[in-house]
C-alpha cells in the first residue's frame, strides 16, 4: 500500500487549481487575428482559416466598406428567393474577423430551403414582410416561429433551417455570422443537383420512392 505524503498531496492540489484556472480554449468560428487588419488577398489561394493579408501599403478606406447589400438581386431560381452575401469572397475587409452578414429577399410564396452553415451561427432581423422560420435540430425536434418586421431570430451552427415568405409581399432579412465564410450547405441542391451526380439507387433507397420520382425532382434543378 502507497501512503501519501502531506507535500504530495498538497502538490497534487496546487496542480489541479491550476489547471482549473488556466483559461479554457475558445470555440471561436474563426480564430483570433493577431494584428490589427488583414485585408483579404485575394489573388492568393486561402492558407488554413483566412486568406494572406493585401499589403498595407495597398490598403485603402474602400476595403473596409462594402454596399453589396443595398440592392435586391433578381429571383432567377425555383425557390423565389435570392440570397446576397457580403463574406469575405465580396468584402475582403472581413478577413480573419470572424463576422459576415447576408441580404435575404423572398418572394410571396418562396422559401429560402432548408440548409445549414457548417463554419457559424446565425442571427437575423426581418426587415419587411412575414415569414416563418424553421429549426430542426440533431435529435429531429422541429421548432418554429412567424416573424413579423423587427423581430429577431438566432440559428445554432451547424442546423438545419429555412424561411418561408408567408405574407402578401416581399420579405427582407438581414443575417449575420460569427464566421468570414460561414459556407452554406443546402440540402435540396447537395441532393438533387451535385456534380457529379449522386447515383439515383442512392437516392431512390433514401427516400423510399423509385427512380422515376427521383428523376422528377431532379428535372426541377436544372438551372
């Protein structure tokens, strides 16, 4: 039997208060920057989370201003809705930030389909209109909610979500990201629309239909 001394136990304790009190990682979407701006390089190829820095002496007030979002983009796809984003692709000021916002417009009707954001979380304000908004999370539990102008709703990383347009009008929404490039994965299009395609049998034994209406679906998301 091993008896303990008082000077082992006593280092024992110090060691244990001191890895409770060492800081806990972060769980930013984006890592920390560690200067004060990295304008996005774009020319170059992205390197791990960000992408190289533009030369400071390359840097002008304009890259920190971005008015992609002023407009509405035509509805040129099946679903009535056209997203706008302002990541760090069309705003180079955003690199290793960790923030970029999305314009949303729907037409009466139209949905923004169901999809996820792998690299953040989301938060949204409704702007015009009125639309339900959707989550389903990991354990298929569904919770929604019609938003009206002004309210504000918040999407965790990583699940699945949509907006229907169930007004009379267009709806606006404003969405934000903790990520530069929060990526979009939108399930109807992974499925339906991939390139290469995923082979019909794959689909047909998913979704307990046979090829013919698989097929059908597929028609539908030929841009």
């Amino acid at each position: 039997m091993i008896t303990s001394s008082p000077s082992l136990l006593l280092f024992c304790l110090a060691v244990s208060l001191l890895l409770l009190l060492l800081p806990l990682p972060s769980h930013c979407a984006d890592p920390d920057p560690l200067q004060d701006l990295c304008v996005a390089d774009l020319s170059a190829s992205i390197s791990a989370n960000n992408f190289p820095c533009k030369p400071l002496s390359e840097v002008t007030s304009d890259d920190f201003v971005f008015d992609g979002l002023r407009k509405q983009a035509n509805f040129t796809d099946a679903f009535g809705v056209t997203v706008t984003t302002g990541n760090v692709l069309s705003f180079p000021g955003l690199n290793t930030l960790g923030i970029a916002m999305n314009r949303v417009d729907i037409e009466p009707g139209g949905i923004n389909p169901p999809h996820s954001h792998p690299r953040a979380s989301e938060i949204g304000i409704v702007i015009e209109g009125k639309i339900l908004a959707g989550i389903v999370t990991t354990k298929n539990v569904y919770y929604s909610k019609v938003l009206t102008a002004g309210q504000v709703f918040v999407i965790p990383r990583g699940l699945v979500h949509f907006q229907l347009n169930v007004g009379q009008k267009k709806a606006l929404t404003f969405t934000a990201f903790n990520s530069h490039l929060p990526g979009s994965t939108v399930l109807p299009l992974n499925l339906f629309a991939a390139a290469p395609s995923i082979p019909v049998e794959v689909l047909t034994k998913t979704f307990l239909v046979d090829e013919d209406a698989i097929n059908n679906i597929k028609s539908k998301f030929v841009f």
